[in-house]
C-alpha cells in the first residue's frame, strides 16, 4: 500500500490537467497513488488522465459523473484510497516537488494529524502575482479560520486517512466554502493540525472561477459559521475584521460593483480596526484599493487588482 493518497476531482481539466499530473509524477517522495475522479467531463480530460496512467501507473482514473467536487473528494477518500494520508490536489494547481517529502517528515510526530503548507497564486506561469499565503505559528483554530482561512485550497492539506474517516467528509450540499466547514468540523473533533512555512503549493487565479461568486461564498461562509457554533466557537471581532478584509479583495479582484469592496472594508474595520489594518502589507492597500474602485472603470479596477 502506498503512503500517499492523492485525491484529484476534476471537471473540464483538459487545460490544466497535464501540468498538475507532471507536478504529482515530479514529487521527491515516490510512495503514492493518485485517484482522478473525473466528475463528467465533457472535454479531453478522461482521455488526457487515462494517457498520464499509461506513462504513470500509479496514477488511475476512476468515474463520478456530475455529481460535484464534494462527491468526488468523498468517493476517492472514503472508498478508493489505500494510503495512510490523503493529499489532497485540485485539477488546475500545481505542487512543488518537495511537498510530500515535506509533509512525511512533518507527520513522524504522531501527534499531528493534519499538514497544510504556504500557498503561492499565479495566474498564467508559476509566480507571475508574486502573492503567497502566510503560515501562522501553533496549531489551526477555528476562530482563525473564520478570519481568513491558511490553508487557502483543498490542494494544500494532508490528513491521516482515518481521521478523515472520522470527520464523514465532506458536505455535499454546500458549493462554496465546503472546505471550511470541512476545516472547522476536523480541528472541532480534536484534530492537530499545524502549518509548514514552506512553499509547498500553486493554485491557479481566476478571475471567472467558482471561488469568485461573493453571495454565495457569503451563504457559504454562514454555514460554516454554523457548524463552529456546535462546537462553542463564535468567531472574534478580530477574526470578523479579518473575513471582511478577505472579501473586500476579492471584490476588488473580481469586478463586483464598485460599491462593495468598500461595503466590505468598513464592515471589517467597524469590528476591529487594527484586525483589518495589520498587517499594513495587506489592510492599507485593501483600503486604498476599496476606496479607489469608487471612481475607476471596472476594466481597470479588474486589470490591477486581479
């Protein structure tokens, strides 16, 4: 049995998925499966998958027609993986070669059950935004998860197969922020997870993506909220300033109306100005940003925050 599950939903990935499966056959540590659960494709993707397992074997295809990301995390993990960890990767990021030599060191402590690295964005090539995620100090939270999420992508994460077990997976009903209920149900039940401040993944920016939908990533958000409420957890005011942060550049990345970045930003501040300002690297620009968006053209709003 291998190490590593990896457990890659994909949809539509024909542009994309080569690349992702190069970066899992270039990995350091060689002791993995890697379960694509192709969800309907209607492009290339399947043929592409099934071409990488011929060259690959320990890559294979297996089928979860048009059921949603969720279905098909839950299938590869819960009935297909044999691996002690599951390694999670979507079809259009990328991993960087030491990721799972990484994460199999860090995973000697038996007492972690759960790995999470930095997150590098691009949008074309590796590094063209030049923005990476930070790797805060001590065990995830649930309140720092109401904030703004570390973890960043479903790409990012590692968890022993049988404290996924344990969580059920994922909630299928949910279309946004899935992944964070799922985040706050796994650190609720008593799971250690800890953060490895090394770049260990890319995930790929899209103006037009699913994670750019503000209303629903709001209903999203409000679920979530929910469930850390049944485990005693209402999120900080700090916390609060530092969603309303997350969202007020989001709208400005995706070209909302020109009101709602700065809606976004003097919610966050009227809960805690300096959780919304501090880091100034990220409040102030924020700021600035949500205020200028009131008179620049929408084009140009896009073209420079995106």
């Amino acid at each position: 049995m291998p190490v590593f599950s990896i457990i890659l939903p994909c949809f539509n990935a024909e542009a994309t998925i080569i690349r992702t499966l190069n970066s899992l056959s270039a990995q350091l540590f060689t002791d993995w499966e890697a379960i694509c659960v192709d969800d309907g494709s209607t492009d290339a993707t399947h043929f592409l998958i099934r071409k990488a397992a011929q060259e690959d074997p320990r890559i294979r295809l297996v089928r979860n027609t048009g059921r949603g990301p969720s279905m098909a995390r839950n299938m590869a993990a819960l009935t297909c993986a044999t691996g002690d960890f599951l390694a999670f990767c979507d079809a259009d990021d990328i991993w960087v070669p030491s990721k799972l030599l990484q994460v199999r060191d860090t995973f000697s402590d038996r007492s972690i059950d759960a790995v999470y690295g930095q997150t590098g964005f691009f949008q074309q090539e590796l590094g063209d935004t030049r923005v990476y995620s930070g790797v805060p100090k001590g065990d995830l939270t649930i309140d720092r998860l109401l904030g703004e999420n570390p973890v960043c992508t479903m790409s990012n994460i590692t968890v022993r197969r049988g404290v996924f077990e344990r969580t059920g997976g994922f909630d299928a009903s949910m279309v946004h922020n899935e992944d964070l209920e799922w985040l706050i149900r796994l650190v609720g039940h008593g799971a250690r997870v800890v953060g490895i401040d090394k770049l260990q993944t890319w995930y790929r920016t899209s103006p037009g993506g699913l994670s750019t939908n503000l209303d629903a990533m709001l209903v999203g958000h409000e679920h979530a909220l929910q469930t850390a409420a049944k485990f005693g957890v209402q999120p900080s005011n700090h916390s609060h300033a530092i969603h309303h942060r997350y969202l007020a550049r989001r709208a400005l990345r995706t070209g909302a109306r020109r009101t709602e970045a700065l809606r976004l930003a003097l919610s966050g501040i009227a809960y805690s100005p300096l959780g919304f300002l501090l880091p100034t690297r990220r409040g102030l620009p924020t700021l600035i940003g949500a205020v200028a968006a009131l008179i620049l053209p929408r084009a140009i709003r896009q073209s420079l925050f995106s």
